[in-house]
C-alpha cells in the first residue's frame, strides 16, 4: 500500500555519531522513530534495513536500541511484548571499524511493517517507509 504520510518522521533530526570505546572508533550510530501515529510491537516489523551512501548496512552489524534494550534484527520479529512507543526515538548502533568518516553522507532507512490493529480476518495492513536523506556524520 501507498501511504507515505508518517515517512517525514522515520528519520531523526540530528547528525550521525561516531562511536568509541577506549579512544577507538567502533561504528557508528543515529535515530529514527516508528512511521505512524501509534507504536507497535516490534514483532510487526517485517524488514528493517539501512543504506550509508548507497551500499547496504550487513544486518549482522546493526543492533536497535529501543526501551533501553539493545535488539538484533533477526530478532525483531519474536519481540512481541516489546512496544516501541510512537514518540520514543529508536537509536540504531552499526559496528563499524574506524566508524564512518566525518563528513556529509546519504542515509537509507527502509521499514516494512504491519498494522497491528488491522488483523481482520487474518489480514494486516503491511506498509512501507523508504526514506532517504543527507545526513553529517560528527
């Protein structure tokens, strides 16, 4: 289905941040909300991937952080009791050596997900969100 109006919202305001531990940059991170005017379980996100400058982001690298609690994505879809609240931002973690390098980058982030409250008889709304914008990375 063709619905774009909460897409606008999918990617946070604010810049991408390098991350470090013991002085090391060890990837990178930045946030992104649920596209809807309602949460939803994590268990309704059906795909969940990321691009940096065109090339996809391996799902092995990636963790959601959201509620405080870090999140695969071959997870996402047995996270039926976890709620992602429509105005709590989701902070994405990429494990990346030597992190991204400062400067101006194109970020992709692509969500489809199911509408909870639209089982009837078996069927869910499933909508898409694809989203591109440039992004600094600090």
């Amino acid at each position: 289905m063709d619905f774009q109006a909460y897409n606008k919202i999918l990617i946070c305001k604010g810049n991408i941040r390098n991350t470090f531990v013991d002085g090391l940059k060890t990837g990178y991170e930045f946030d992104i909300k649920y596209p809807s005017y309602r949460g939803a379980f994590l268990s309704c996100i059906e795909a969940l991937t990321f691009k940096i400058d065109g090339i996809e982001i391996p799902k092995e690298d990636i963790q959601l952080q959201v509620n405080n609690k870090l999140f695969l994505m071959d997870e996402l879809s047995e996270c039926f009791k976890e709620y992602w609240f429509v105005r709590d931002k989701g902070t994405v973690k990429v494990f990346r050596d030597g992190g991204l390098e400062a400067g101006v980058h194109e970020l992709n982030v692509y969500m489809k997900h199911r509408v909870p409250y639209t089982g009837y008889f078996g069927q869910y709304l499933v909508l898409e969100s694809d989203v591109t914008e440039k992004k600094i990375a600090e």
